[in-house]
C-alpha cells in the first residue's frame, strides 16, 4: 500500500493502446482510491500519462516480438517491475499482456491478478503453424490464470466466457465479463445522417485481413459494377506488429476505387460518423469492437460480421444487419439494403444510441471494473 491506497499496475503492451481503450478505466480506479500506475511501451503518449496523475514505468518490450527469447526478456523485464514496485493487484491487458504478466506475476508473488482478454487473438483463433506454436505458452498461461483463486480473468462476451469455461469447468468464479472499454456517451452523441446520394460506408479500425478489409474491398467492387451509389471511407493504418497486416502497397492500389478515400489515422473519429451514413466492420474475430461502441453512439446503423463480440453491439434487425464471416456478396447485399431503404437505414440509425447508452458507457465499465478489483483485495 502506498499511503493507504491500493497500488495498482496496468500492464499494456503500447502505450497509445492504453489512451484509446483503457484511459477511462483507469481513472475510475484513481478515482476509487486506486495509487495507479501503467507499464508499457512509451512512444507517443508518455506525458499525457502521467498529467492523468497516473506513475508510468516505460517497458522494451514490443508487441510484434515472438519466439522464446523474447519472450523470456519480456518476463524478466516485468518480474523485475513486479518485485520492485510490490502492487497489490495488476491489471493485464491482451492476451500477450496476461502470458507475459501471468506468469511474471506468479514469480514476484502479486497478490492479485486480472487478466483482460481482448478477444480471442491471433494465437487462438488462427490455424496457421505460426498460430498453434505461439498457442502453447498462451494455452499454459491460461491454465495457470484459471487455477489462481487471487486471479480473474475478463472476457467481453459471453461466448468467450463459455470457450474459457470449457478449458476450466470449475473457475466459474475466475471468469468475469466485463463488456468492453465501453463509450463516452458525453463525447459521441447522436449526429444527424449526412446528405446523400452517395450513400457514405465507414470503417474505423487497424488494417488487418482479420478486421475484414480485403472482404469489405471486393463487397465494394461488386457494388461500383452494379453501380450503387455508394461511397467508402477508411480510417486507420496497417499494423506491423500484426501478423495479419495489410501492406500499404496493397492499401494504396485500393485507391484507384471511384469513391474511395483512406484518411490514416483520425484523431477524432466522430469526424468519420459526422461524413458516413453506414459504419462497416466485417472482421472475423472481436472482444468487443470499440469502433462499433462509437459508431452506435453517433446513432449509426451497422453492417458486421455475425461473431462474438459484434453481435454484443450490431444487434439484428435493431440497429444492424449481420452477415456471416469472410462473405463479401452477403456483405455487398446488406450494404444495397441500407443503400436503397432510407426508412430502414434511419431506423436502424436511431435505434444505435439506445444499444449503448446506459449499460455500454465508459462510466458504467469503469465502475463495474473497479467494483471487481475491490473484490479481489477484500
């Protein structure tokens, strides 16, 4: 304890990462009377963690690096934190994070552990060679977090929560969900559709071949040849630490398209729900798409991908429509539907806000993650 206050670590693998996704939680536990502090590596946003009044402990370690050796550094390198720093709980987020974490944590003797899934991964929902290798000590990490009774491990949805309980029948009670980083319903709030035609697709997110891209691209090109008026806006940038990234070659060549426009990163993506009628994700696996959070809250309808995690957000014949994975003429025809039906794009639209506000916003998130660490300490 730190002058009566809990310590408590975040352990993120980059820090722009903690700032998009998890910089609400965390002041929910400084507010709860957490003594927070984030490890991770520091590129961009350094100051801005600690003017949040956050301790930041700068980590080598990279989230495209595999293979054993650098994984033994990245133990070592958090073990050594752990030992030094004494938390009493630490937060691990992503799956590399809770490998590494978990069994740094188990070494240094941290009291308590919680361990943030964001979703599946590469390592678990992939069947490539390289996937089922880096599967083993992402497989045993997971045994040993399921067998901990001072850890918790958090998923987004309930289908990842059964998928856990099917590997460890009896941690039920070491098995939350906790629904995302959720939304600043305060920040996002309902835009008025833009004018149309052209009717504007939004896709917001990495460019990955897992987030759907090249299957959204060839769904856009059968649309052009049957000559829906229909536009297509990306935001967002390949991820070389991403095993799935699209190279930029591959992105640039997109933009012979007619109607398609990459704008990179977007500091403020309402920007992009202010321009798009339809926000578009397609992806093949998802915790809890924050993309989709935020187009729903701008009272977007939405096109995605009938998967865990989607569905928590795209909620069929309420707010979206959902197609099943890796098909890009059902993409393309529930797209047209929205196109060519004002009413039901405007419904759907409507009906978007109601799907995250109150139980998906920030402040609900930040409050039920904060209520699990006291119950952890107790």
């Amino acid at each position: 304890m730190t002058g009566g206050s809990p310590k408590l670590i975040y352990l993120v693998t980059e820090d722009w990462y903690f700032w998009s996704h998890r910089l609400p939680m965390a002041r929910a536990a400084l507010a709860a009377g957490f003594d927070v502090a984030v490890a991770t590596r520091v590129e961009a946003h350094g100051e801005r963690i600690r003017a949040e009044g956050f301790t930041l402990h700068p980590l080598r370690w990279r989230r495209g690096d595999f293979g054993p050796l650098a994984g033994l550094r990245a133990v070592a390198e958090i073990y050594r934190l752990y030992r030094r720093e004494r938390p009493d709980l630490v937060h691990h987020v992503s799956i590399k994070s809770a490998v590494y974490g978990g069994f740094a944590a188990f070494a240094a003797g941290v009291p308590a552990v919680v361990s943030s899934l964001t979703g599946m991964g590469y390592a678990l929902a992939s069947e490539g060679l390289a996937a089922r290798i880096a599967r083993l000590p992402v497989n045993l990490a997971l045994r040993l977090l399921l067998a901990w009774p001072r850890s918790v491990l958090v998923v987004q949805n309930e289908a990842h929560r059964r998928a856990l309980l099917a590997r460890a029948p009896g941690a039920a009670s070491r098995i939350a969900v906790i629904r995302g980083s959720g939304v600043d319903t305060g920040h996002f709030t309902a835009l008025p559709e833009p004018p149309g035609p052209p009717i504007v697709l939004g896709f917001v997110g990495r460019l990955l071949a897992d987030k759907g891209v090249r299957v959204l691209i060839e769904a856009y090109r059968s649309m052009l040849a049957r000559g829906t008026p229909v536009r297509l806006l990306l935001a967002g940038v390949p991820d070389p630490d991403s095993p799935t990234s699209i190279p930029e070659a591959e992105i640039e060549g997109w933009l012979s398209l007619p109607g398609l426009t990459w704008r990179g990163q977007v500091s403020d993506v309402r920007e992009v729900w202010a321009e798009a009628h339809i926000a578009v994700l397609p992806s093949f696996h998802e915790g809890l798409p924050k993309s989709l959070l935020e187009a729903a809250a701008c009272a977007r309808p939405i096109v995605a991908t009938d998967i865990p995690g989607c569905r928590e957000v795209a909620i069929p014949d309420v707010n979206a429509l959902v197609v099943p994975v890796g098909d890009a003429v059902a993409l393309a025809d529930a797209i047209e539907r929205l196109v060519r039906d004002d009413a039901l794009r405007r419904r759907l639209g409507a009906a978007s806000r109601s799907v995250v506000e109150p139980g998906l916003s920030d402040a609900r998130i930040g409050a039920d993650t904060a209520a699990l660490y006291r119950r952890l300490l107790a």
